[in-house]
C-alpha cells in the first residue's frame, strides 16, 4: 500500500492544513481526504502542486508499506495480538 505522510510534512514545515490548501489550490476538506488516507488516487498535478508548497520531493511524501507490514506500520494491533 502507498501511504502519504502528509501529516509529517506538515509538521517539518509548520505549515497548516488550512494554509497549505489555499497554497495548492484545492479544499480544506479534499486535502484532509488525502491527509486520511480516503481517497483511492491523487493527481500528478496535486502531487506536484503539494511538493511545490512545501518544497519537497514526491519521495517526502510517499511511503511503500507491504501489506502484510500494515498493521505494525500503521499503529494498528495484530488480529493474533487481540
């Protein structure tokens, strides 16, 4: 699964959700959508506009998890740690 670490870059940069929305151009609620991990897909064109507000590279923001690693990775208990 291909994460985005939205949150942290944020965080790194001190920048806002509500700033770095008006700096991308798009809603505070699409960019949250994103944030959370509920939307299925991002355009280029965002992916590019976000890297460009923060000053970073798509690499910053993108994460590969294996699935079988999502659990642990995601901070989320093992169904066998139940």
């Amino acid at each position: 699964m291909i994460v985005l670490r939205l949150d942290r870059m944020l965080a790194e940069r001190k920048v806002s959700s509500k700033e770095l929305a008006e700096r991308v151009g798009i809603s505070p609620v699409n960019l949250s959508r994103i944030k959370t991990g509920k939307v299925t897909a991002v355009r280029f064109s965002t992916l590019e506009a976000l890297c460009q507000a923060l000053d970073c590279q798509p690499g910053d923001l993108l994460e590969y998890i294996p699935n079988d690693q999502l659990p642990g990775r995601m901070g989320l208990a093992d169904e066998q740690d139940r």
